[in-house]
C-alpha cells in the first residue's frame, strides 16, 4: 500500500489517544536577524481550514496533510515523556514547486 506519509508505530498510538486526527503543514520560523524558514510539523488535530489540505484515511487514522508535503518522502514520529510528549515531522528536505 502507498501511503501519502510514514507515521511510526508510537506515533500511530499517540494520534488515536489524541482522537485519531493528525494535520502535517508548514509553520513559519523567523530568525532573530531577519529570514524565514517553513519547518513541517504535525499536530493531533484537524486543520482550522480543511479545504487546505488533502485528507486521507491510513492506519485507521485521519491525515489531514498540505498539498506541498505529501509524498516527500516524511516521517511522523512521537517523542517526549507523559504528558510532554508531542509528535515531529522528519526526512528529506521539502522541495517547493
């Protein structure tokens, strides 16, 4: 099976505890000299906005991921301890169109 991105086994738990929802998008960061820099991230929720993003159903989860990441190649993750624990996106360097 394709899927539009990988999300580890901890991570595919954490999501359903969360309410088995996840969005991938790209935040902006600002440097404190000037620049910005877009860094994908994922959250165990549903967009504000989901006409902005495709949705696809994947291990009996939601995912709710910007056009501009899909197939490139990430990989959600879960880390952190109890109540600290958040989810991350890694992999390749996002490629722009």
């Amino acid at each position: 099976m394709n899927h539009v991105i990988d999300i580890d086994n901890n991570a595919i738990d954490f999501i359903k505890q969360q309410g088995g929802v996840v969005t991938v998008r790209l935040s902006p960061r600002r440097g404190c000299c000037g620049g910005l820099a877009n860094l994908a991230v994922a959250e165990a929720q549903p967009p504000d906005d989901p006409r902005h993003y495709h949705h696809h159903t994947q291990d009996s989860i939601s995912i709710y991921i910007a056009p501009e990441l899909a197939a490139q190649g990430l990989r959600i993750g879960v880390e952190g301890w109890w109540k600290l624990r958040h989810l991350y996106v890694d992999g390749a360097d996002i490629h722009s169109k």
